[in-house]
C-alpha cells in the first residue's frame, strides 16, 4: 500500500460539561483534497462526541479506501481495537458485567470499519499536532455555533 493511496482521518470531541452541549470535528486529507466536518448535540458526553467524529468522518469516505485515523482518545482506539470483542461475546457488556456505554455509537462504527483497511494512531491531545489541533478547532466551533443559535 503505497502512502498516496492512505487517507488521513483526524477526529476529535468536545463538550462543554459532561454530560452538555458537544461537539465534533473531523479533518479529512488525501493528496488532492482536504475537508472538514463538524456537527453538535446537546446533552451528551465527550466520548461520544469522540465516537460520533470517527463515525462521521468515516461515512463520507468511499469504502475500500485505505486510512489511517488519529485521535487523542484512548477510548476510542482501545475500544475497537481491544475491546469490542470481548464485548460482543459478552452481549455487549464489559468485564465487571456492566452494559457497554455508548452500545450505539460502538455497533455503528464497528460496521463501518468493515468496509475499510484502518490504522489507528493516538496523538496527546493539545499537543500541537496539525491535524489534531484542527480537528478540535472545528469541535469547539461546532458548539460556539450551536451557542450562537441558541442566543439569537
């Protein structure tokens, strides 16, 4: 797999509160393109916000494609990378026996990366990392709009 042929996927959430009014940003590369995305919801968390990034971002790209994702959340590369297979045999519970928070969001993104050839990377949040950077820009302008609707 030639690095031309990668797409860059950058993703992050935000929420101001957590639960509270979130937002998410994906920043999208390849060598003829950029693109970004940005949504917001009220009353929810900061993971998924993370989640819902990813989900997004990935829907807008055609399947098949080669990509490579990075996120500053753990949460979200630890979760369909190690974990989600043990909560699938468990019937989506974790290992103390608890329901798999975001149950939702973790069945939708589990389909959608069938349907591409995926490497996970984490970059330290805030870190100063471009893409990442970017990808938080457009979270935390999803929610100043959210807020500015609100207000007029």
């Amino acid at each position: 797999m030639a690095d031309e042929n990668i797409i860059e996927l950058f993703s992050d959430g935000a929420c101001k509160g957590n639960p509270g009014l979130g937002g998410w940003g994906v920043l999208i590369k390849d060598l003829k393109t950029l693109n970004e995305l940005k949504g917001s919801q009220q009353q929810t968390t900061n993971n998924r916000m993370e989640l819902i990034a990813v989900i997004e971002g990935l829907k807008s790209i055609k399947k098949h494609a080669h990509i490579q994702i990075t996120t500053d959340s753990m949460y979200v590369k630890n979760g369909i990378n190690q974990w989600i297979n043990n909560w699938k045999k468990n019937g989506w519970r974790t290992a103390a026996k608890k329901p798999v928070k975001n149950k939702d969001l973790w069945q939708e993104l589990d389909e959608l990366v069938q349907d591409y050839s995926i490497k996970w990377l984490w970059v330290k949040g805030h870190s100063g990392h471009p893409g990442n950077e970017r990808a938080d820009q457009l979270a935390n302008e999803a929610i100043e709009e959210f807020q500015d609707k609100i207000i007029h």
